[in-house]
C-alpha cells in the first residue's frame, strides 16, 4: 500500500494514449469531433439564450431545468473534447500533468454526477405534470425547483471523490455505479411506470399526446445517457477497443 502511493505521488505527467481506431484518419476524425463539439456548444447556448431572455420560459420549471442541463452538457463536453481534438492534430502534446489530471476527473465525475440527478429532478416533473395535475403548481412551484437544483449542484460536488489507492478508486466506481447511477435509473423507472400508466388510463386522445410530447424529449435523452454507460460497464474487463469508442461518444 505505501510502496503505491510513493509510486503514484512521483508521477508529475502523464501520457495520454489516443481514442481507439482513430490513428489511421486522424484528421478526418479531428473534424468530425469537431463538428459535434460545436453543433453541441451552440445548440446549447442557443437554448440557454432563448430561455434566459424570455422571462416567462424561465419562470417555468421544465425550462428552468433545461437551462441547467444546456450548461451541464456544455461543461461536460469542454472537460474532455478539447484534450482529444488536441491528440487528433498534436500527438506529441498527448501529455497532461497529475494535477490537470486530477482536477479534469473531479470536474467530470461532478458534471456527471449532477447531469446524472438532475435526469431524475426531470423524471419527477413529468410524473408530477401528468399524475397530479391539479397539485402540481404547489408541488413544484419555483421555489421547489430552485431548492432541487441547489441541492443538485452541492450534492454532486461532494460526490465526485478522487483518491490516489487504485483498490479505493474500485470501490468507488462500484460504488457510484450502485448508489448513484442505478439508483436514479430506477427512480426514473418508477416515475415513468406511473406515467405510462395515466397515460394509458387517459380517455382524451388530446391528453394522450400532451404527455407523450412532454416525456418523449426527456425519455430519449435518458436513454441516450444511461444505455452506453451499462453497456461499457459490463464489458470493463473486455479489452475491445470499440467500446473504448463507445465511451467517448
């Protein structure tokens, strides 16, 4: 245990190894990035403009919620995106320093974290919107939300651990993965079940399509998040460069 930590505390640089099956083509996967990497940073900030000068969006959960997520998925991407677009044009700058290291998987684990219970604060305002209507303006008014999203933002803060034993930084993933992903999933889970529930329940053909609008966005962009993640997670001991790149994007 003390001949490991010696080891890792003497390490000042490390040397960042390349996104696999991009060595062949590096400048087309370097545009390719890219282009995502912008299309993402300004759809975003069109999204965060258009809800911040309109008072009326911003006054309204949902909205005040998408602003935040707008800023998380900005963050998030710039935490990495700009390291790898620097290995695709400048192998020989593919070097990062044990602090920079140590600050990027805070910063990444604690957007992440965030990005993470922020999906399910959503889950729980459609399930409020649509199973209790007639409750909802007092069960998440905005002083509600602001306290979610408070509490969002310092509890990520406090989740996102770094440590320098490798056997404590197993537990932790495992960890996080237990608590922290697979519980808010399954929060989600329940909270659509009652959803898909009211929805099949509603006579209105009208009320049908309201909730299916107001909970498809959201449903997909969960899906979207949390499918890779599982299926990475249970392949870690493969070696199979291709979910490598399934992890990056």
């Amino acid at each position: 245990m003390g001949k490991m930590r010696i080891q890792i505390v003497g390490v000042s640089v490390f040397i960042l190894g390349s996104v696999p099956n991009t060595v062949q083509f590096p400048l087309l996967f370097f545009i390719i990035f890219m282009v995502i990497y912008l299309l993402t940073v300004l759809g975003n900030l069109i999204i965060l403009v258009i809800i911040v000068v309109e008072p009326h969006l911003y006054g309204l959960p949902m909205y005040f919620f998408l602003c935040n997520l707008s800023l998380l998925d900005n963050c998030l991407s710039s935490v990495i995106v700009p390291q790898i677009l620097v290995s695709f044009i400048a192998p020989s700058h593919r070097t990062i320093s044990f602090g920079s290291c140590v600050l990027q998987l805070y910063t990444f684990h604690f957007l992440v974290s965030i990005e993470c219970f922020l999906y399910t604060i959503m889950a729980y305002y459609c399930y409020l919107a649509i199973c209790h209507p007639l409750n909802y303006t007092t069960l998440m008014n905005r002083r509600i939300s602001l306290g979610l999203v408070t509490g969002m933002w310092f509890t990520g803060s406090f989740h996102a651990l770094a440590c320098a034993d490798i056997t404590v930084n197993h537990a932790m993933i495992r960890i996080n993965i237990a608590l922290v992903g697979t519980g808010c999933f399954l929060l989600i889970c329940i909270s659509y079940s009652y959803i898909a529930s009211a929805i099949l329940e509603s006579q209105k053909m009208e009320g049908r399509h309201w909730a299916f609008s107001t909970c498809s966005a959201h449903l997909t962009v969960v899906l979207l998040y949390y499918s890779p993640s599982i299926f990475i997670y249970m392949h870690a001991a493969s070696s199979n460069a291709m979910y490598g790149m399934l992890a990056v994007f």
